[in-house]
C-alpha cells in the first residue's frame, strides 16, 4: 500500500495545508484527498509543485508499505 506522509513534510515546515494549496494552485479540498490517503492518483506536476515547496523529494512525501 501506499502511505502519503504529506502531514510529516508540512509539519517539518512550518506550513498550513491550506497554504501549500494556495502555492501549487488546488483547491485545499483536493490536497485534503491526497494528504488523507483516498487519491487514487497524482499528478507528476503536482507532485512536482509540492516538492518544490516543501523543499522535499517524493520519498518524503509517498512511502510504500507491503500489506
């Protein structure tokens, strides 16, 4: 399974999801769909966008755990 870690990243900057919404240009409904693990997809130039402002690499951000 895939874990997003999102909430760790964000922690570690000091930075409110809504904000980080703001930056990449989603709407704070859909970072919240991704950051709550129901995505059943991301986009490469969101991921890109979240990357670039959390100053993280989409390790960070995307853990796979076996079931």
């Amino acid at each position: 399974m895939i874990v997003v870690n999102l909430d760790v990243e964000l922690a570690k900057k000091k930075m409110r999801a809504g904000e980080l919404a703001k930056r990449i240009g989603i709407t704070p409904a859909n970072l919240s769909i991704l950051k709550t693990g129901k995505a059943k997809a991301i986009r490469f130039s969101t991921l890109e966008a979240i990357c670039r402002e959390l100053d993280c690499q989409p390790g960070d951000i995307l853990e796979f755990r076996p079931d």
